[in-house]
C-alpha cells in the first residue's frame, strides 16, 4: 500500500503554493529563487533526497519522498527522518530570511523540539518553516511536516537557532 | 546515491521486527531484544545510517553513527546533522525502554526535544546513550546524552516520551481498525478468534 497512486494528490500541494505566482515573469523568479536556495541546503539533505518544490510567501517549501533507506516501521518513514526534514525546512527559511535582509551568519542549532503527530506512510512528506522571531542573535522557527493534507499535520517542529557572523567557527 | 528497489520497502513485509511483534507474548526478554537490536540496526533508515551497537544493560542502550560525509548538516564546519542524532537517540531510547520493560513491545515516538550543549567537532561520529527512567502503562520516559567517545563532554541531551502499544498486532504499520471496530471485536473475541486478514483500508 504504497502512495504511489496518490501522487497527483500530494503534487497539488506544490501547485497550490505555485498559484500565488501568476505571472510567467513572477514564476521564473520564483524558479531562479529555488535554485538559489536549493545551494544553501546541506549534504544531509541531499542525501535523505529533500528537494525544494515550491515557494510560499517567498519561503521554500520542503519534500521528501519515501525510499527505503528512510524506512522506520515497515511502509513508514523512520521518526528521525521526519525531524530531519523538520530540521532542513526550519533552516531553509531562516537562511531565506538572512538572505532577503542580505545578512550572512552561519546558523548555530540551539534546540530542536519535535512532536510526532501521525504516523506519516510511504509517498512524500512536506514540511514548511515559518520564522516567527529574526533577531540579532538568534531566530525561532516553526516547522511543519504534512503529506496529502496540509491542515492535517504529521509532524511538528519548533527550533531556536543562533545566527553567528563571521566566516569563524566560533 | 542509489534509490534501493521498491520491493524492498514493500509495508507489512515480514522481517524479524514485524515477526516479533506479531508474536505479541513477551519471550524471554534478553534474547528478544537482542534480536530485535540486530533487526532494527539491519533495515531501513537506522542501517543507512551506520548505526552500531555499543552496548545495553537493564534500562539503557548505548548506540554509534560514524562519521560520514553525506550526514553533515554544514558543509562548511562538517558538522552532523541534527537528523541523524535524532534518529540515533530514538533508536536508542526505544531499545532502552524495551529492556526496561523487559519485553519488545511496539511503541511510537511521541515527542523529542534536543538541546545541544556544544557544536559537534568537525568530522566526528556521535555515540547515544538512551535511558528510560520510567514506565506508565502507556508510556515510556526517555533521556539521553550524545557524546563523541567521553560522556562527560557531551554534544547534546535529549528528553522525550513513547507511546506504548500492548497486544498482539497494535501499534504503528498495523491495520488500523476504528473503535467501534475494535470493540466490537473485542467483544467476539471469545467467540470467534480474529482472522489475519484486514480489509486494507487506510
């Protein structure tokens, strides 16, 4: 019973965070903007196979799609994938906010608090961060992950992060 | 990276986890767990991930994630990831309340909050330690502490709770069955032993 057939479903969520972008003009920046953020995702992400899909209020929205190699009980995705991706959202949207104020610290996780909420089973996984606080030192997220239906949440995330400057590690 | 066939991700395929599960009864306890350690560590998400098993006593198991260039949340400071830790501290808290219960038994994640403590060393692996300091009849209490080889100079403490399912065929994975459902099954269980079969159905 894998999602394979719900695909069309699940792809309306990213067409519905496309609406919003009428013009052809707004579209293509839209495309370039993915691009672009797309670079600031780290190898993990890469690897767990998070993809950008689509943008909302010019914030990238997350998808991660089932493989087995991100299995936890059998046609489930593993909880930790989930707080990954939860993770890989929230950071996306905070280095998007730096980067619309032309800003360039590095993030520092402080914390990470993830509720579970469903069980989320095979086809794909959504998650979208939305930075309530951008402060001088440090941003607050909050992330959700969902699959068919975005008001139906499988997987909540709250992080606070520290926003270094400088190239330093320290 | 190779995506794995799809045959290999098939739900309810019957590999030691699921086996045991499926006996629902608790065995004996070490022998158990100990099998269902090595099951959890060989598929899935956990095997990807290099999980390796350091070590277990009676409410505790300690685990390990090697290093690893794809796992690093910051290709910059080539720093893990917080995921991977994550997973790790889950796998490894759930194993330490299956010892503290005694039995394997299936149980969802509920919560897990993380708070680092230092940054990761560049290039380093993360070793977990998970402690289920206590039981209720539904839950299960966790605690752990990520470290790079010495516990006393840890990267990060978590704290979460489990969800515990008990019965045979409960839990996550399993065909889901609404309460009337269930309470109606409940009361012909007497009568008439529940079928394997499930409608297939959500």
């Amino acid at each position: 019973m894998t999602d394979d057939g719900k695909q069309p479903v699940a792809g309306m969520a990213c067409d519905a965070a496309k609406e919003g972008h009428q013009r052809y003009a707004t579209l293509q920046a839209g495309e370039a903007r993915i691009a672009q953020i797309a670079k600031l995702l780290p190898p993990y992400a890469h690897a767990m196979g998070i993809a950008i899909c689509g943008l909302e209020n010019d914030t990238p929205i997350l998808e991660m799609e089932f493989a087995a190699h991100l299995q936890g009980w059998p046609g489930l995705f593993h909880g930790g994938t989930l707080a990954g991706l939860l993770e890989m959202a929230g950071l996306a949207s905070v280095l998007t906010a730096l980067h619309d104020v032309g800003r360039k610290e590095n993030l520092r996780p402080i914390n990470h608090s993830t509720n579970f909420l469903r069980e989320a089973r095979g086809g794909r996984v959504y998650a979208f961060g939305r930075v309530t606080r951008l402060g001088g030192r440090n941003a607050h997220v909050q992330v959700e992950a969902w699959q068919s239906d975005r008001h139906t949440p499988v997987a909540e995330a709250v992080m606070n992060v520290m926003l270094k400057r400088g190239a330093g590690s320290t | 990276m190779t995506k794995p066939s799809s045959d290999t991700i098939e739900p309810g395929q019957n590999w030691a986890i699921r086996g045991a599960l499926d006996e629902g009864a608790p065995t004996q306890s070490s022998e158990v767990t100990q099998q269902v350690i090595d099951a959890m560590l060989s598929h899935g998400h956990v095997n990807w991930l290099g999980c390796r098993y350091l070590g277990a006593g009676d409410d505790w198991c300690e685990l390990e994630i090697p290093w690893r260039e794809d796992l690093a949340g910051d290709s910059r400071a080539q720093t893990i990831a917080s995921g991977p830790l994550i997973s790790l501290m889950d796998t490894a808290c759930s194993i330490a309340a299956w010892r503290k219960i005694g039995a394997f038994q299936a149980q969802v994640t509920l919560d897990l909050r993380l708070d680092y403590l230092r940054p990761p060393r560049a290039k380093a692996g993360i070793i977990g330690r998970g402690r289920c300091y206590h039981l209720t009849r539904s839950m299960a209490f966790v605690r752990g502490i990520a470290h790079e080889g010495d516990i006393d100079d840890p990267v990060a403490q978590i704290v979460g709770g489990f969800m515990r399912f008990s019965g045979a065929g409960a839990g996550p994975g399993s065909s889901r069955k609404t309460p009337k459902e269930r309470r109606a099954a409940e009361s012909q269980d007497s009568s008439a032993p529940a079928s394997g079969e499930s409608e297939g159905e959500q």
